[in-house]
C-alpha cells in the first residue's frame, strides 16, 4: 500500500508540473509592444480631385486601363520575362524560407549520433592490454521554451519580412506595367514625329523644287531659294535623329519585356490611344491599403516593432530543455539493454552581466523603430503628394491639349489660305513657307503634349496603387482562376 501512495504521490506531483509546463508553453507572455498602425494625417479628398468618390482608376486591372491591344500583349511578356519581376519572386521565395527558419526554433531540435570505435589500449593503462569495440548510439534534444516571446517576437518580425517582400513584389509588378506602358507610349510619340518629320519634309521639298526651278528660269531670288534650303535641311535633319531614337526605345522595350534587342509591334496610332476625360482617385484613406510601397514601409515598422520585445526578452532568463536518449555498449546487441542511457536536463539560464549593454540594445531597437515610423510617415504623405500632382497634370495638359489642338488647326488653315493667295498671285510663296515652317514645331509640339497626358495617366495609375493583386497578372490569370 505504501508503494502504491508513494506512486500515486509522485503522479499527483506531476499533472500539475506538466500542466505548468503546457500553460507556460501556450499562454507564456509576448515582451514588448504590440504592433498598431501609427495615426497619419489623411485627406478627406486629394488635392486636384473634386468631388471625392470611392471609385478610383486603381480599382480596375492594367488590362482595362489601356485598351491597345499590342501594349497589352507587351505587358503580359514583361510580366513573364522582365528581370526585375524574376529577381522579385525569388526574393519573395528567400524571405518566405527566412520565415520558415525561425518558426523552426519553436519545435525541439533532435540531433541523432552513431559511432563505432575499436581499438586497444596501452597495457600500462588501467584495464589495458585488451582489444575491444564500442558502438555509441544517442539521439540529443535541444528545446528553448519561449516562456517570454522573444521566439514569437523573432517569428513576427520574420513574417513582416516576408510579408513586406511580397508586396515589393507587387510593387515591381506594378512598376513593371508603368515602364513598359510608358516606353511603349513614347515610341508610339517617337513615330508620330517622324510621321511628322516626314510629312514636313516632303512639302519642304516641294518648295526647294519650286524655288530652284523658278531660280534657274531667273524669276526667283537666291534668297527665297536658300531660305527654302534651310527649311528643307532643317526638317530632314530631324528624320535620321528620330530614326536613331526609335532604335535605341525599341532596345528598351525589349530589355523591359526580357529578350532581345529588336523591333517592337504597334498597335494604335498615339493621337487614337485612349484617354479618359476625367480620372477617378478614390478616396486617400484606401491609398494606404493600396499602395505597395506604403504597405512595405508598414511590414518594416511591424518588423521594428517585434525586434523591440526581443531584446526586451533577452533581459529574463531562458528556459531550455535538453535531453539524451540512446546507448553505449560493446556489442550492438546491448545498446538499449543494460547498454542504455538517457538523461533529461532542464536548464534555466539568465542574462550574463554585461554592464549596460541590454540596455543600449534595446534603446537601438527604440532608435530604429522610430525611424521606420518617420519613414513610413514620409512615404504616405509623398503618396498623397504625387497623387495630387498626377491629378492637377492630367487636367492640365488636357487644357493644353485642346489649345495646341486649335493651334495646330489654326496653322494648317494657314498653310492652305497661303498656297491659295500665292495661286492667285496675291503673294509670295515666302507667306506659305512662313506659314509651313511654324506648323512643323506646333505638330510637333501637339503630339509631346499628347505623350504627357498618356504618361501622367500612368504615372497616376501607378500613384494610386494599381488594383491587382499579385496572383492576378492578365486577363489569361483572371480566366482561368
């Protein structure tokens, strides 16, 4: 009966010592703050937007943003292809296995061993003389119980990590979109020049013909001959110049779609690519949900924040548990009989003095904390910034572009009216060379302007945030989700 109250004795002692053990396991306090998002100034609307809406052009996908059909089909490649989106993903693959190596150190660490020895011994030693064997097989356990969440904390901020490379992913995704709309929207400027130089050219031509014929017949002056020449040398200069443009964007558009260089597929005309009349922002409090680079600048305050309870943790002590399991014997036979051992070593173990080091390394993480917050501050207002500015240019140029729209018009009337008075002889042709010469900068001028409002129209999609989500790359991804 005594033995069977002493058995019961020590049962009863450790339910409660292992229930301790599984409380402090599961509900053992997390050090230090937790995360919350620190309070910025938001608008009610963006400034250039009236009246503010929820609706926003980032709510709808790259793929129905632009509507040319061969810049669609260069996005989907570069999406594919493009170095900087490859480099991303295996970021993102690194930081997802950096996460994974610190949720590890939750579990117990198992390190197996087996060895085998045979040798002999002097025969002035103890028990010498002999030759023998020994087999040694064990299996160690190493297992820190995070009693006071510096294991979590460690976990939290690796997360955040992960986290904040996906979105950089997102973010270069994003990036990606813009460039290869972009680039393909100032080659599609680069052609309507050329079209342009082209154009000007010939009529040029035309009239150095007519001077120099007229000249020849002695009813001409060198002088309107030359002016002619100038006209003419000055418009053709332009044609191998933009030759030579259109070649090095075509390089480019291949290196963002990742092969290479070649030429490049067109699909509209630059004066037929859409525009919308008025762009939707949205409302800015949803930029913050949005926007990659404000959501990476969040992830590295969340990371700042957890590396603020590590090393408040490293101020306690750290229970660890290690432990033995295996055998040693001379014959392999014996290894887990009278061979076998094992032993189990709780250990409990402070922080060393280290003068006021803990101290200094907690105020760096206050130090670093509080710089990811300013950054994370200065990114959102910049966000707010460029959204703005994007808005207030794409009205703008809107203006401009229906004003250059009635010069150039105005100056095609007066090229027309100059050639009919100089054919009914109430003028001379310098009126119509006058008159051609300042049509050639206004055209030219007309199709800049048009690049400047697809480009801002871009840059604003990209301000905004775009509306995909990372898994959401074409219309293809879309169909087939």
């Amino acid at each position: 009966m005594r033995t069977s109250t002493a058995w019961r004795t020590r049962s009863d002692m450790r339910r409660p010592a292992l229930s301790l053990l599984v409380l402090l396991l599961a509900s053992g306090c997390a050090l230090g703050p937790n995360y919350r998002r620190p309070v910025v100034s938001t608008l009610d609307d963006f400034r250039g937007q009236s009246p503010a809406e929820a609706a926003s052009l980032a709510d709808q996908p790259w793929w129905e943003v632009f509507g040319d059909e061969t810049l669609k089909s260069l996005i989907t490649q570069s999406l594919e292809r493009n170095y900087d989106v490859r480099t991303a993903v295996w970021r993102v693959e690194e930081y997802r296995a950096r996460a994974g190596i610190e949720r590890s150190d939750w579990l117990p660490q198992i390190t197996p061993t087996a060895m085998w020895e045979r040798g002999r011994q002097s025969s002035f030693a103890y028990g010498g003389g002999k030759t023998g064997s020994v087999w040694d097989v064990h299996a160690t356990l190493s297992w820190e119980l995070d009693l006071w969440g510096r294991l979590r904390r460690l976990n939290e901020a690796a997360r955040a990590q992960y986290l904040g490379a996906r979105e950089q992913r997102r973010g270069v995704y994003l990036s990606t979109v813009a460039q290869v709309a972009q680039a393909y929207f100032e080659l599609r400027e680069l052609d309507a020049r050329l079209e342009i130089a082209k154009a000007t050219t010939a009529a040029f031509q035309e009239t150095y013909n007519l001077f120099n014929r007229r000249l020849t017949g002695g009813t001409a002056s060198a002088l309107e001959t030359t002016r002619a020449e100038a006209a003419l040398a000055t418009a053709s200069a332009f044609i191998p110049s933009l030759e030579r443009q259109i070649q090095a964007q075509e390089n480019l558009l291949s290196f963002l779609v990742g092969r290479t260089p070649g030429p490049i597929p067109r699909g509209a005309n630059l004066a037929d690519q859409t525009l919308p009349p008025r762009i939707p922002a949205g409302l800015p409090s949803r930029l913050l949900e949005r926007r990659p680079d404000l959501r990476v600048a969040e992830q590295d305050l969340v990371a700042a924040n957890a590396a603020i309870g590590v090393t408040m943790a490293s101020y306690l002590p750290t229970l660890s548990l290690t432990g033995l399991l295996g055998g040693l014997a001379p014959h392999v036979s014996e290894l887990f009989g009278t061979g076998k051992a094992w032993f189990v070593a709780p250990t409990l173990s402070g922080p060393s003095l280290q003068g006021l080091r803990l101290k200094y390394q907690k105020d760096v993480r206050l130090a670093q904390w509080e710089q990811a917050k300013v950054r994370y501050e200065a990114t959102v207002t910049s966000a707010f910034g460029e959204v703005s500015s994007a808005l207030t240019a794409y009205e703008k140029l809107a203006e401009v572009e229906r004003q250059q729209t009635r010069a150039v018009a105005a100056y095609q009337e007066a090229v027309r009216l100059a050639t009919l008075r100089y054919a009914a002889g109430l003028s001379s042709y310098m009126e119509v060379l006058d008159a051609q010469q300042q049509l050639f900068p206004a055209q030219n001028s007309l199709s800049q302007t048009r690049l400047a409002r697809l480009a801002t129209m871009v840059q604003l999609y990209k301000a905004l945030g775009g509306g995909w989500s990372t898994e959401d790359l074409g219309p293809k991804a879309k169909e087939n989700q």
